[in-house]
C-alpha cells in the first residue's frame, strides 16, 4: 500500500476544540483500523478488550519502530509522540475499545 493511503487515526471523533481531539477507535475481534499517521502527540485510555496489535509501517517516522502484540492494560492511559504510522488490529478474543486524546498545538 502506497503511503499516501491514510484513514482517520480511529473510529470516530467524539469531541473536537483548539487544544484537543478525542477520538474513540472500536475493533471486533479480528477487525483492522484504517492505516494512518499519527500528526500529533496523543494519549490513549483503555477501555476494553483483551489483546491489541500494532503493524507499525516501515515509513514510519514514530517512537516505535517494530509492530507489536500485547495484553490490554485496562483503565491505564499511556502518552505517544507524533509521527507514527501504523494499524491497529484486534488480535484477541473481546471487543477491543480505546478513548484517543489528540493534544493541538
């Protein structure tokens, strides 16, 4: 896939002002989010789920560089840099469901 075919970082946008973005992404087990860039620092909560796999592109230019699978941390918020391009993809056997927080310049 060229690089230039992004979607939108989650499922959809739940609020949106000047200094923030907050997104929810909701993936069935099995399902695949739109590949996308990430242009902004972020944060994610989880909500639900129990495995989450990240397929980090290879013209990514974001704090990780490998693609990754790992247990759900529920309740936990963690922050990321920018630049990252990726696809999240439910690799395990519950709904998975986050709250992505877009911090706005």
């Amino acid at each position: 896939m060229a690089t230039d075919e992004l979607g939108d970082v989650a499922t959809r946008v739940l609020f949106d002002n000047d200094r923030v973005r907050v997104w929810e992404l909701a993936l069935a087990p099995g399902e695949r989010s739109a590949r996308h860039r990430h242009e902004l620092d972020y944060l994610i909560v989880f909500v639900a789920g129990d495995r989450i796999g990240v397929e980090v592109d290879a013209s990514s230019a974001g704090p990780y560089a490998d693609s990754m699978e790992f247990d759900v941390p529920l309740g936990r918020c963690v922050f990321v840099e920018r630049g990252g391009v990726e696809t999240a993809v439910n690799v395990g056997n519950e709904p998975y469901r986050e709250i992505l927080i877009e911090l706005k310049d």
